[in-house]
C-alpha cells in the first residue's frame, strides 16, 4: 500500500494538466519536494506512522484527490459516530446508577430503624447479662478452686490404706511398697513448691507429714532387709531381685545403708567362717552334707595342705564376690546416685563420710575383704602351723612361693587394698623367714663338718645336696607368677640363703689347696653350679658371675700349664737368659756369651726339649685331669700349648738373628776362614715342628 502510494503521489504535473513552466507549478513542485523530504525523513519504526500505514491498508484507500478529500470527512464522521454510541451507552449507566441510589436510599432507612430496635433490646437486656456474666465468672473460679484443691489432695495426700502399706510391717515389701514409696519421696520433693508461696503453713504441715510417712517407711525397709540378710540365697537370683532393689533405696539412708551392709558382712563372715571350718574338719555345724572329703583327711603332704586350703579360699572368694557383684552391682551406678542423693538430704553426714564419691567396685571389694576376715584369720593359724611345724627349707619356700601367687590372683580380685592381702604378706613373709632359717642352719652344720676338699677335687657333697634344693627352689620359683621385671632381683635372695654359704664353705677348701688344685676344684663346683642355674633366665646376672669367676681361675690354669710347658721343655733357663737382650747388634752378640746359649747347655736344653715334645700334651692334660669338664682340659692345655710355640719361635727369631749377625761379621773379616758351629745346629727344632707336635 506504502509502494502504491508513493509511486501515484510521484506521476508528472502533466497528468493533471498542468505545465511545469507556469508557476503554480513550480510551488506545487516545492511543496511536493518538502513533503517527500518530509515523508523519507520519517523513521518507519515509528509506530503511530505503521498505524496510520496499516489503518490505511486496511481501508483498501487509494491514493487519489477524491479519497484525499473524502478521507477526513471519513474520518470525522466515524468519530462522531463512536461519541454518539459511547454517550448512549453513559446514558443506560447512569439510569442504572440512579437505581442503585434508590436501593441504597430504602437500605439506609431500614439500618436506621433496626439501630433503633436494637438499642432498645440492649438497655432492656443489659443488666440481666451483667448479672449472668457475674455469676459465671464466679461460677469458674469456685470450679478452679475445686480443681485445685482435687489435684492438691491427690498430689499431696496419700490414702489411709497406703500409709497402712509405707509403714506396717505386717504389710510386705513389695511392687506396691516401692510405688507407694516413690509417691511419699515426690510428695516430699514438691514441698518446696508449697515453701515458695507467702503462706508456708500448708507446707510445712505437708513437709513434716512426708518425712514423718519417710523414716518410717526407711525403717520398714531396713528391718526388712536385715530379716533377709539373715538367710540370704545367694544363688537365688528371684530374692537377690528384691534384696538388690531394696538396698538401691536404701542407699539414700547412707546411716541405714552402712548399718545394714554391717550386719551383713558379720553375717556372712560367720557363714564362710563355718563353711571354712567344715571343709578341713568334715564338722558341719548346719547338718548339710559335704561333697567331698574333709581337707585334713585327705591333703596328708603340707604343700597340698596348704594349696587345698587357698584355693578353697579363692573359690569362696570368687562365688561371694560374684554373689555380691550380681546383688550391689548389676545395676549400674545406681546405688552410687543414691548415696550422693542421700547425702545432699542428710549434709550433717559428709564429715562423716569420705571427701572422694561413692565407688561400687572399691565397696563391694571392701565388703567381699570383711567377709572373710574370719576365713582368713583361719587360714593364717593353720598355714602358720604348717610352716612352723616343719624344717624342710624347701617346703618353706615352696609354700612361700604358693602364697605368693594366691597372693598376686587376690591383689587382682579384690584390689591393692584389701584387708586379705595382709594375711598373705604376713603368711609369705613367715614361710620366707623359715626358708632363712632352715637354711641358715643347714650352713651352719656344713661348715662345722667339712674341713678337707675331696682327693679327686670333685664337688663335695654337701654342694650336690645343696644344689639339688636350689634346683627345686629354683623351678618353684620358675612357676610362680613373680613379675619379669622383679624375677632377678627376688632370686637374689634365695641365692644369698640357698648358694652363697655353700660356695663360701667351698672357696674356705679352696684356699688351702696347692696350685693348680685349687684351680680345678673352685671350676668344678662353679660348674656344677651353672649347670643348675643356666636353664633359668631369672639367674643370668648370677651365671654371668660364675662364668667371669671361671675364667679368672681357668687363666691361672693355662698358665700354669705354660709354665709346666717351659719348665718341662728347657725353654725356661734361655726364656730368661733372652728376656734382657733387644734387637740391636751390641746386644745380639751377647748372646753366644750367654750361659745357657753356651755350647753344652744349648744342646742340653735340645736334647731336653726332644725328650719332652713326644709326650708332652698328655703330660699336660695329666695335670689337670681332675678337670670335671674335658673340653675345659683340652682347652686349657691347647691355649698354654700355643704361647709356648709362641716363646719357642721367639727364642728360635733371637738364635736365628744371632747366627745371621756372626756369619756377617765373619765374612767381613776373613773369607777364607772356616766358618764355626753357629746356635742353630746346636738348637736345630723350629717353630713349625714344635707346632705340628703339639697340635
């Protein structure tokens, strides 16, 4: 339409029949040329232009001086039209409008006189609700004292049937007790909201009720439970329920509590006591039968004596503090909490009491350690017995070392500080005291019996037998529960009683025999000793001792036999005639001077030296015969053997290097003389034959 219209607005002046030289041409021109300017400067994103443009189109107009004439007539008229609609249509609204008015006009009238009927029913009405709200109000707050009043009573007020059961002790102790108990103890509690309010006379009155209803019902329970604690089951798990929940409760009573554990730990010391006593004797006090045949009848050796009575003791010990644990301890920390609870109700009891909270497990050891004071006192009278009966040094020890473990088994059952470990100090301490005695004894008589070492230099006696206790004494040791760290140290002590005094006697033998006896004879027993020790590991630092101490002695027997081999040999006498001479040349050629290097005694001492060499490493070993041990012999001959090859090839490097020096000077002197006899040919052995001899 656009296209259209701008090519028909573009035809010649000459269609309308005018001739462009006249000069309204030349105007219509100008303004044709503004208008085209005009229209091409016109953005056609503007949208009034697209509107006008497509208002145009739709028209279907054409662009034509007829319809650019008509086309604001058009226009106009159309306006006109949609005016005259639109106030035809105000007109319908308005009738409407006076309508409404009209309604609105009646509805005002009937509000206005409603108001008025309205107003008139209320100054009729107004002072019969006054009167009724007044009397609902009142009404609800007689219903809100009544309630309260129900609820204090119910709260605060126990039935005459429940204080039958709180306090009569012809009433159990049952589920309904501990109900009824329960209620009085929050009764007791919620006082103190009574407390809090301007009028305390209601809760003072309840306060003293509830503590009166208390104590009452506490000491039914603690008479009760005393009752039960007389023939108490242990083994009975149904009456170990309602004993256990009993003294849970009884626990917030601490004076009652430790009264009833009192009575209690009496009761089963008597009946363990008994028990105890039946079981050596075969007496039974309550008529029950016995399984098994009476100790004493049956435990004929004192070791097992004494072994049967402890650990029937750890038995007991065991079952009671099971028996015990399942009965103050199974239920956590609940006897604990009540305890505390109690002494925050009772603070006139903490100095009475320990600064440190309540432990279970401290008390129940505690308790299980009074229960058998008489089962210990008991045991300390017969084990003292059978200790002191006795002189066997061995038996004491091994006793010694019995208790010593049961000993260590209580410390972890009962813990450090329980009154039963004292009677097994003092009973390991008695039997250890007997062991020094009967040692010191047996010592005693040894050293006043033995005066001479035997004649084959062979461990006496008395050694064997004293070491054959130590070697039981020793696996005793070995079997009990001694701690690795304190295993050596606490050995010492049986090697100071049960070794030191035999080695003493022994080295007093020693001392007066010849060389090298005393040698042998001081490595025989230590050896034997060792022999006894070396399987331990508890006895290392003291087998160490014997070995240094061997080797002391078994240098003085090598060079003993060293000497045996220089003396024999006639390497002694030019030993000592070579001990002054150096390696210079002036003192080399001393030597020849020398008497033993002279001709006739140099080969004297070879001839000697022939005649030993053939027998001479088992006329060494014959000296050292009586050496229990025949590698220490072989050894011990072997070594002096070769620092005798060593002196023979020092003897042999000086003749050699006298010889090489005279043979130089000779030949520096006259060459034509003959040469003399020099020390070699007269002392011909060498070092490697010696060697090979005496290997």
């Amino acid at each position: 339409m656009a296209t259209g219209y701008f090519q028909e607005r573009a035809l010649p002046p000459s269609q309308d029949g005018l001739s462009p030289a006249t000069p309204s041409a030349g105007r219509g021109a100008n303004a044709l040329s503004s208008r085209i300017t005009s229209v091409l400067s016109a953005s056609y994103a503007d949208l009034e232009i697209r509107d006008a443009l497509e208002t145009l189109d739709s028209r279907g107009v054409r662009n034509t001086a007829e319809t650019r004439r008509q086309l604001r007539l058009d226009v106009q008229k159309e306006v006109i039209q949609c005016n005259g609609e639109i106030v035809k249509d105000f007109g319908a609204v308005a009738e409407q409008l006076m309508r409404i008015g009209l309604a609105i006009e009646s509805l005002n009238k009937c509000c206005v006189d409603m108001r008025g009927h309205i107003a008139a029913a209320n100054r009729e009405t107004g002072p019969v609700l006054e009167e009724a709200t007044s009397l609902m109000n009142q009404k609800k707050h007689v219903e809100s004292k009544q309630q309260i009043l129900d609820a204090f009573n119910s709260h605060f007020n126990i039935s005459e049937a429940e204080t039958t059961i709180l306090t009569s002790t012809a009433e159990p102790v049952n589920e309904e007790f501990f109900q009824t108990l329960t209620r009085i103890k929050k009764i007791h509690h919620d006082c103190q909201v009574l407390l809090g309010t301007e009028d305390q006379r209601l809760g003072l009155e309840v306060l003293e009720q509830s503590s009166r209803q208390l104590n009452a019902a506490f000491q039914k329970l603690y008479r009760w439970i005393q009752r039960e604690f007389k023939d108490l089951d242990l083994e009975n798990p149904q009456i170990n329920a309602s004993v256990r929940r009993s003294l849970r409760v009884l626990a917030e009573r601490p004076t009652l509590f430790q009264s009833c554990l009192d009575f209690f730990a009496e009761a089963r010391e008597n009946i363990l006591s008994d028990s105890f006593h039946a079981a050596l004797t075969g007496s039974n006090s309550d008529m029950r039968s016995i399984a098994t045949k009476p100790i004493e009848f049956h435990a004929h050796d004192p070791l097992r004596y004494v072994g049967d009575m402890l650990a029937w003791v750890h038995s007991a010990t065991v079952s009671e503090r099971e028996a015990l644990e399942v009965l103050f301890i199974s239920e956590g920390d609940e006897i604990k909490r009540s305890i505390q609870a109690g002494l925050e109700s009772e603070p006139w009891l903490r100095d009475q009491e320990n600064e440190e909270p309540f432990d279970g497990r401290t008390a129940l050891n505690q308790l299980v350690s009074r229960d058998l004071t008489g089962v210990a006192r008991l045991l300390r009278q017969r084990t003292e017995q059978v200790i002191q009966s006795h002189d066997d040094a061995t038996l004491a020890y091994r006793i010694a070392n019995l208790i010593g473990f049961y000993k260590s088994t209580f410390t972890k059952l009962l813990g450090d500080s329980s009154e039963v470990l004292e009677v097994f100090t003092g009973l390991e301490a008695s039997a250890m005291r007997q062991f020094r005695g009967n040692m010191r004894d047996h010592a005693a008589s040894v050293q006043s019996e033995i005066s001479v070492a035997p004649a084959d230099l062979s461990p006496p006696e008395f050694l064997d037998e004293a070491l054959q206790m130590l070697k039981a004494l020793a696996k005793s040791y070995d079997t009990s529960l001694a701690s690795v760290d304190d295993q050596e140290n606490a050995f010492q002590s049986v090697l100071t009683e049960a070794l030191d005094p035999f080695l003493s006697v022994c080295e007093s033998l020693y001392k007066a025999l010849p060389q090298p006896a005393c040698d042998i004879f001081a490595i025989n027993c230590l050896l034997v000793a060792i022999s006894v020790l070396s399987p331990y590991s508890f006895a290392v630092d003291r087998v160490r001792e014997m070995q240094d101490t061997i080797g002391e002695h078994r240098a003085k027997l090598v060079e003993y036999q060293h000497q045996h081999f220089t003396n024999a040999s006639g390497l002694k006498s030019l030993l000592e005639a070579l001990s002054d001479i150096s390696d210079s040349s002036e003192s080399l050629k001393a030597v020849p001077k020398l008497e033993p290097f002279k001709p006739d005694a140099l080969m004297a001492a070879s001839q000697q030296l022939d005649e030993f060499l053939p027998s001479a490493l088992i006329d060494a070993a014959e000296n050292i015969k009586h050496l229990r041990n025949r590698n220490t012999v072989q050894d011990v001959t072997e070594e002096a053997a070769g620092r005798f090859c060593e002196d023979f090839e020092f003897v042999e490097s000086k003749i050699m290097a006298v010889d090489e020096l005279l043979r130089d000077e000779e030949e520096d002197e006259d060459e034509d003389e003959e040469p003399r006899q020099g020390l070699r040919e007269m002392f011909p052995r060498t070092g490697g034959e010696i060697r090979v001899l005496l290997s």
